[in-house]
C-alpha cells in the first residue's frame, strides 16, 4: 500500500482549475477545500475531512477541472494517481 502524503506548510494547491489528470484523495486527517475561482472571488463549496475523498467528473471524462482544491490543517492523505481510479 502506498504511503500517505503529509502537506504541513498550509495552505497547499492540490489541484488548478484546468488540470488534466489530476489524483484522487483519501483524507486521513487535516482537510481539502475545493475551490470556486469562476466567479472572480474564490470561495470554498465544500470541505472534505478524515475518512472522506475528492473526487471530480473529470477523473471519469479525462477532461480539465473546474474547479481547484487546497490542503488545510496538517493534511495527510492518500493520494490515488489518476491511471489508478
């Protein structure tokens, strides 16, 4: 099993709006926000804590994301390379 990714130095962009092939998160603790940056002002839809996951509809298209997620809180996560999902 792969090792988990500790993030200590927060705030930490997980994922661009516009990235192709981004990973998949498992949260084991700390939290990932994900991001709405197309209204001009970023704001947080929703908050993803231990023993939750990220997830997008472009991990299933393959198309870019829409929207951006960010490590809080002394993050440690499995991270599940896109190949893998």
């Amino acid at each position: 099993m792969r090792q988990p990714v500790e993030r200590s130095r927060l705030p930490v962009e997980l994922v661009q709006p516009g990235q192709r092939d981004f990973p998949m998160y498992v949260v084991l603790s700390g939290a990932i926000d994900v991001i709405d940056c197309t209204s001009g002002e970023p704001r947080v839809l929703v908050s993803h804590h231990r023993g939750q996951f990220t997830g997008d509809v472009s991990h299933l298209t393959g198309s870019a994301a829409i929207l951006g997620a960010v490590a809080r809180g002394n993050l440690r996560a499995y991270e599940i390379p896109r190949p893998l999902i």
